[in-house]
C-alpha cells in the first residue's frame, strides 16, 4: 500500500501523468493496468523522451498472463475456466483489426473461398462476447487473413490489435491462432462439433501452411475434414429440410475440403478422406457474389481421386495407359473456352491446368506408359513440350498482377495448399529442361515469336525472374538446371533470350542482364541444387531412367 504522502504508481510514474496515489488509481483503472506502488524513487534528473508507454505496459502484463495460462494449458487440456467473455489477451480482437479481414476477404478471397458470408461474420461478432465457438473462429480467421495473405492497413503499415503491441502481421497471426486454439479446446468441439468448427480448424491449417510447419498443417486438416464427415457434411440426407442459405455455405465448405485435400495430397503425398458424393453448390448460391471460378476448381480437381492419389504415392500400381490417357483428356476439357471470373482465379485456374497435365504426364513416364510412337500426344516423350506451348500462350494473356497475388508459398486461392503460380510455372520448365535434354528434338527459334522449345523455356524463364520473389529463388534454381542439364549451345540461347513481348502491355519485360548475373554464379547454385531437396522443393520427381537412349 502506498504511504500517506502522495507519490505516482508505477504505471503513471512510466507513462508521466498524474496520479491520484490510490490503490488502484483512476489512470490504472481507467487503462486496464495493474496498478502496483514497487518501483524505487530515483533521483531526479534529466526527463527522457515522453513517448507514449502504455502500450509497451499493456504488451508485458499481457505477456505474463498469456505465459501463466500457457503454464496452465499443460496440465489442464481442454479447461473450462477461461470464460468466452475474458479472452487471454483483452482486446486482440479490435474492430479494426476485424474490419480490414473482413474487407480484405470479400473484396479478394470470397469468389475461391466462399465460407463465410457477410451476415455469418456479423453473427459471429455480436456472438464472440458470450461465444467461445465465435471467439475461437474469429481468432482462427484473423490470423488466417494475416499469416497469408499478409493485408495491410490503407496507410500501408501492418494490422496492429493493441498499438505498438506486436511487431508484425505474422507475430499477431501467431498469437491469434494459439489463442484461437486454446479457446476451441474449451468447449467440447469433438463431440459437438459444427460447421464453424471445421472452418476454425480449416483457417488453422491454412495458418500452418503459411508458417511452412507441415506437419501441424496435416493435423488440423485432417481434423477439418473429420469433423466435417462428423456431421454428415458428404451425404446429401443431411441437406434435407436444412435452410437455403445454411445447406449452401456447407456444401461450399465441403469442397472447398475437397479441393484442398486433393492439392495436399499431390504436393505432400498424402492420402484423401473426402469422395464426390454431393451435388456442387449453385453459381447463384453465393450471398450475392458469384462463385463461378471456386466451381471451376471444383472441376478441375475432381478427376483426381484414390486412384490416382494412390498412384502418385506409390501405394499401388494397377493403371494403365488408356486410364492415364483419359485423365489428361478429362484435364484438358475441364475448363470452358471462356471463364466468367476474375483475373486472379483465371490466372490461378489456367496455370494449375497445365501444371497438373505435367503431373499425370509425370505419372505416366514413371509407370514405363510413354512411346515415341503414341498416336496419343499425351502418351509421348515429347508431351511436356505441348504443355509448355500451351501455358506459354495463356500466360500471355494475363497480367502479371494476376499471377503474382498468391505470393510465395501458399496457394489459396490464397489458401488452399495448391502451389503457387510462380512453383508451378518451375515445375512446368523444370519438367520442359529434362526433355530437352534427353530426347532429340529439332528446336527451332525466330525472332518473330515463340515457335519451338527453346522460345517456351526462355519465356518462362523470363516470367519466373519478372514475378514477385521469382528472381530470389526459383530463377536460381531453374538456371542451374539449365546450365547443368543442357548443352552449352542450348544453355547459352537460354541465358540470353531473344527478346520476347512482354506479357501485358503495361508490364514491361524483365531486362536481359537480370538473367546473367545468375549465370555467372550459377555454379556455385548448381552445387546446392543437387546437394539439397530442401533446395527445391518442387523439382519434378526423377524419371530419366525411362528415356530411350539419345
């Protein structure tokens, strides 16, 4: 207790305002601190900078209550003492920081993840005070729109909850996924669990994706699309007598779960859970916005099923050439001539379509089902060259915006774990690079525009270098493929392309020396390319053993 003279609390003392001595006094009270009377008198001296502290006292006292509940979690999993309307840090969830996610969503991510509308937030807020399911989702949510897509405010600095609080976008992310966490271990979400359930353990895995902690983001979607067959979610009786609106936002959840699960599955070899056995959603379902490219999706992904996924994990054998055959028709008509969607999903939409053909085509070289003699292109060595022309030509149509939106990382749609454009266009010219080293081919190149595989790859090249990040990492790693994989001659045309409209007319080409500088160290990457998986970890899968002899 403070004696009876009249001195400043510790807090007041800090942040040099005026303190009334009581126990607590009207400033603590008033912040939410703890008013405390510990600190030793100085002397008086020099005053220092009167910058504002109260919210680096709000960061420590915050930190040492999330530190002893985090102490506490360890022996009490799934307590119940925490009540929804005392979150672990007091006002994490502002309106601020839930308004700029929200915008962000429907104005970005709403057409390729239509699981949440408008009127469902708003329920969620209104709900979150009483709600520890509401609290937890909207934790789970707004660390989601931070840890992916990475938004910013409208002055261009980071989402901050409690000002000068957390360093970060990724550092507030964190905090509100463990928090989220936490709070969905307190209620019984396993034997109750709900379509807002999933969708809290969906953001999670989208999270740990995005924190590249793989093994975390597997759990939680797994977890998801447990919980999502929990509640009947893929059988269509349990859409009957349900609302409009509710039967819609679930059967969207489902496939989006399907989506994601199958584009896990290709880039991590893992197994599916999740089968076709529900109608799709209306392209009118959405809460007035159209879902026409997540329907696209849908479609492109749906041919991949537990045969094939056990195919690409090795865990069976039996295909054949005439069911490989069919599956890159499939891929090839699964998409109109015409997309009624945005640039951004038409982007993602056509660069996924040509990756995942390299995919089966992979698939079909390493179970021997490929012949130089196949009246079927899609069965021949050279089909790849084919994929490269046909991406090369969409490409040319998009805008660089669109195809660099995703980032690095996670795809999603922003979300879903499908390779981000700039992987996929590596994956496609690394593939493009092993063909034309190993079998014959007459490349021919002009001039006046792209006409063989040499123009192919040096178009790609050059996208990969002109996308965001591109030249930092995967332009390295291709050019060391392709000086270690091509014959000088050829490597040399790819160093130092001949020049190539650029790919929007606004969206200047990259310069031809931004390419050179990464061959002349190029040795040096190459080194590091074979020495280390991790080095690339979207290079295509060996099969070099399958080509004839050149």
């Amino acid at each position: 207790m403070p004696s009876s003279t009249k001195r400043a609390c510790d807090a007041c003392h800090r942040r040099k305002v005026r303190c009334n001595g009581q126990q607590a006094c009207a400033n603590c009270s008033q912040a939410g601190l703890a008013c405390t009377y510990d600190a030793i008198p100085q002397k008086k001296g020099p005053k220092g900078s009167r910058a504002k502290v109260i919210s680096e006292l709000r960061l420590k006292e915050g930190q040492k209550q999330a530190e002893h509940r985090r102490q506490e979690s360890y022996f009490n999993h799934g307590s119940q003492t925490s009540s929804p309307s005392s979150p672990i840090w007091p006002g994490l969830l502002s309106q601020d920081l839930l308004d700029a996610c929200t915008d962000y969503y429907f104005k970005n991510m709403y057409p390729t993840m239509p699981i949440l509308c408008q009127n469902q937030l708003w329920r969620l807020v209104a709900e979150m005070d009483g709600s520890t399911e509401a609290y937890s989702l909207l934790c789970s949510f707004c660390a989601f729109m931070l840890i992916q897509p990475g938004i910013e405010t409208k002055a261009g600095r980071p989402i901050q909850a409690l000002e000068g609080s957390i360093p970060n976008n990724i550092s507030l992310g964190k905090t509100l996924l463990d928090v989220a966490l936490r709070r969905q271990k307190a209620y019984d979400y396993i034997e109750k669990p709900s379509a807002n359930g999933v969708i809290t353990s969906f953001f999670a895995f989208g999270c740990f994706f995005g924190l590249d902690k793989h093994n975390a983001a597997w759990f939680h979607l797994r977890e998801a699309t447990t919980l999502a067959q929990t509640i009947g979610m893929q059988d269509e009786k349990t859409y009957v007598g349900m609302g409009h609106e509710e039967a819609a936002g679930m059967r969207r959840l489902f496939w989006l779960l399907f989506v994601t699960e199958r584009a896990y599955a290709l880039q991590k070899h893992r197994p599916l859970t999740l089968h076709a056995t529900i109608k799709l959603p209306s392209a009118a379902e959405g809460p007035s916005r159209p879902i026409a490219g997540f329907l696209y999706m849908v479609n492109l992904y749906r041919p991949f099923d537990d045969n094939f996924i056990g195919l690409w994990n090795k865990s069976r054998t039996d295909c054949s050439t005439l069911w490989l055959a069919h599956l890159q028709k499939q891929l090839t008509q699964a998409l109109p001539a015409v997309l009624y969607c945005t640039d951004t999903q038409a982007a993602d939409l056509r660069i996924s379509q040509h990756w995942l053909r390299t995919i089966v085509w992979q698939l079909s070289i390493t179970n021997g089902f490929l012949s130089s003699t196949s009246p079927d292109s899609s069965m021949t060595f050279t089909y790849p060259i084919e994929v490269a022309k046909d991406l090369v030509a969409v490409t040319s149509q998009l805008s660089q915006r669109s195809m660099e939106v995703h980032g690095v990382g996670l795809n999603g749609s922003k979300l879903k774990a499908r390779k981000k454009q700039i992987e996929k266009l590596f994956d496609v010219a690394c593939t493009l690079i092993d063909i034309m080293s190993c079998v014959p081919l007459e490349l021919p190149s002009t001039s006046f525009g792209v006409s063989g595989p040499t123009d192919y790859l040096n178009h790609l090249v050059r996208l990969i270098s002109t996308l965001r990040r591109g030249a930092s990492r995967y332009l390295e790693l291709v050019v060391a493929k392709i000086k270690d994989t091509l014959p000088p001659h050829m490597a040399a045309s790819i160093a130092q392309p001949q020049p190539m409209p650029p790919i929007k007319a606004e969206q200047p080409s990259t310069p031809e020396s931004s390419t050179t500088p990464f061959l002349q160290h190029a040795d040096s990457v190459s080194s590091e390319y074979h020495s280390s998986s991790a080095s690339s970890p979207y290079s295509t899968p060996p099969f070099l053993q399958w080509y004839p002899p050149v």
